[in-house]
C-alpha cells in the first residue's frame, strides 16, 4: 500500500485502538497560569477540535514543581491539575478521541525564576546549557545546575508514579515518559551531560539506569500496554551532546523491546531539523525495535506515506501543522492544502492563535 490509503489504516497500539496512523505530536503551548499549572476548558477546547488524530500526545506535562522550565505551563502532579486535566480528557473522548499525557521533568533546562523558593535547576551533572529558559519575564539564561545527591533520585522516580496514577486519575488513554530532547532523563543517557562517576555515571548501562528505574515505576503503575517512550538520539536539543549515539541508544533501544511498552516514539534527525532519510544510523537504531513505532520530525504527507508504506513506522507524528489546522487528518485525507501557524503566538497567550484556526470547511465559509 503505497497511497493516501496506508494513513488511514486502522492501527491497535498497546491497549488502544486507533481509526488512523496519524498522531498530534507533544507542543508546549504554555497556556495555562503560571502559579497552579490547572488546564482549563480553553486548553480541553483546543485538544478536543484536534481529536480526529489517531492518537493526541499531550503537551509535556511535569511531574513535580522542580520539573518545571517554562512559564505557563502544565502539571500532573496536583489534585486541582488531575481536575483540570479530567476536562481535557472528557472533551477529546467525546469528540471520539485519545489522548496520552508527556510526562516531563526539565532538569537543568529551567531558572530558578520557576523553581520552588527560587533553588537552583537540578541535573546529573552540574554542566551548564547553553540555552535560554522561558519565563514570565521572557528568555533568560540558564545558570549552571545543582548535581543530584543519589539519595533524591529514587524520590524522583516515585514522582513520575505519582504522576502516571495522576494520569489516569484523569482519564488519559496512556502516558508517554519524555526521554528526549536534552530533558532529565536525556541528560542522565547522555555522556555530554552526564559527568557521574557512581552507579549512575560512566558505562552506558550506569546512564540509563535512570531511564529503566523511571519506566518500570511507570510501567508498574500503568501496565506497558498504556506506555511509551520519546527518545532523540540524533538530535543535540537543548545542548544535549554524546560521544558516540549508537553505543549509547542501540542497548537502550534492544532492552526496551522487553518492556512489550504501546510504543517506541522517535525524534530523528535534529529536532526540527531537516530529516535525515530512512537509512544511515537512524534505519539501524529503528531497526532494533520490534514494537510499534511512531516516528516524528518535520514530515510531510508525502513522507508519512513512504514511511508507513516501506515498513518504517506505525504512526506518523505532526507537531507544528496540528496547530494551525485543527482538521489535519481532513487536510491530509483529501490532500488539501495546509494553514500556516502564527509563530508569534505559539507560547503564551490567550485563545488567539490558539483555538481560532477554522477547519478548511469553517474557512471556505
């Protein structure tokens, strides 16, 4: 199946079963108040005008005050945000929608502007990032980090429990553990971040051991068949960096074939940036997983249509165009051609640019 046609394929994903293989990739919208971190029914509006998505993946979603490191947005670590949250869920299931909560802690990528009593961002390693924390006073530097104690890290742990049971207190299909984009547990897997010279530091197995403590809480908590997992390995986002990525992800990619998890999502190529092709080192780490995989980074129709057709992936996740084209799935149904979104209005704000993109039909009209 080489067409349109291999989209729209029906596709079961661990416990879900989902109409299409089209998935709404995690976007930071950085809407909610700032103090509480509560969704409200203008971000339960917004997921649910997008709910004709195979499968929604929430906006990355932290697991405890000290994982925040950006203005405005959400938590799951609340009784008030598991309300919040229950408005979204109940909006995108009756459009006929499911949606899966990103459960996010920063580490180092984060100010002390948005940290608890103003405390220092907290990472493996005290290395700084050469990156820029967004917060209610707009782009500041990020100052180098406070190194966990190996005493705090299994209370971490617990906190992304807390935050998967939270989850589905909430009515979230599924839960997906942020291991991307140069966040904590990227940062622990890294050896451009990772510094440690304990049982957490050093050999690739010590670096990703955080990574499997955290997902077998995770999994413990959900069941593996309401869990998946973002990895990039290719991608230096966030300054992130590593000496050598298929030393480092080909055993954490084989042991994650374990964990029978819903789904392997992977970032390839640079973050945003162009994609990299389907071969090289990006074919040989997807080549070792043998579960269900979405793949994710800038595709285009065309490109969705190669990859599920030539056995690459699964799912196909659309980040950017999900937030000017709320009828994404129409669009690319009927080869229709596509809004563009408003940069300026991508974080923060009310619902302009936000909830007021009209579906192709509304536009005509």
């Amino acid at each position: 199946m080489t067409d349109a046609a291999s989209l729209f394929q029906p596709v079961t994903v661990g416990r879900m079963s989902l109409p299409n293989r089209i998935a709404m990739a995690p976007l930071t919208r950085s809407r909610t108040d700032n103090t509480t971190g509560v969704p409200t029914a203008m971000n339960a509006e917004y997921y649910a005008q997008r709910a004709s998505a195979g499968l929604i993946v929430t906006e990355a979603t932290q697991i405890s005050p000290q994982g925040k490191g950006y203005a405005y947005t959400p938590g799951i670590h609340s009784a008030e945000q598991v309300a919040g949250w229950r408005l979204v869920t109940d909006a995108v299931h009756a459009q006929g929608g499911r949606i899966a909560m990103q459960l996010w802690h920063v580490g180092r990528i984060s100010h002390p502007d948005l940290q608890p009593g103003g405390a220092l961002p907290v990472a493996p390693s005290a290395v700084a990032p050469n990156v820029k924390a967004f917060t209610t006073d707009g782009f500041k530097d990020i100052p180098a980090p406070r190194a966990l104690g190996i005493d705090e890290l299994p209370g971490i742990v617990e906190d992304y429990r807390i935050a998967t049971r939270n989850a589905l207190a909430a009515g979230l299909d599924a839960v997906e553990v942020h291991a991307a984009n140069g966040y904590l547990i990227d940062q622990f897997l890294r050896d451009g971040t990772n510094t440690r010279t304990d049982a957490y530091g050093g050999s690739v197995e010590n670096r990703a051991r955080f990574l499997f403590e955290v997902l077998d809480a995770v999994v413990a908590e959900a069941g593996p068949d309401r869990v998946g997992i973002r990895l990039s390995p290719l991608s230096p986002s966030n300054d992130a960096h590593d000496s050598d990525p298929r030393a480092t992800y080909s055993p954490v990619i084989e042991r994650l074939n374990g964990y029978n998890l819903a789904y392997l999502h992977m970032i390839e190529g640079v973050t945003r940036g162009p994609h990299p092709g389907f071969g090289g080192l990006l074919g040989e780490l997807r080549g070792l997983y043998k579960g269900r995989y979405m793949a994710n980074n800038v595709y285009t129709r065309a490109m969705a249509i190669e990859a599920l057709s030539n056995g690459h992936a699964d799912l196909v996740a659309f980040g950017r165009p999900f937030i000017a084209n709320p009828d994404l799935v129409e669009r690319l149904r009927h080869d229709q051609p596509l809004a563009e979104p408003d940069s300026a209005t991508f974080y923060g704000g009310d619902r302009h640019g936000y909830t007021d993109y009209p579906a192709l039909k509304e536009a005509a009209e």
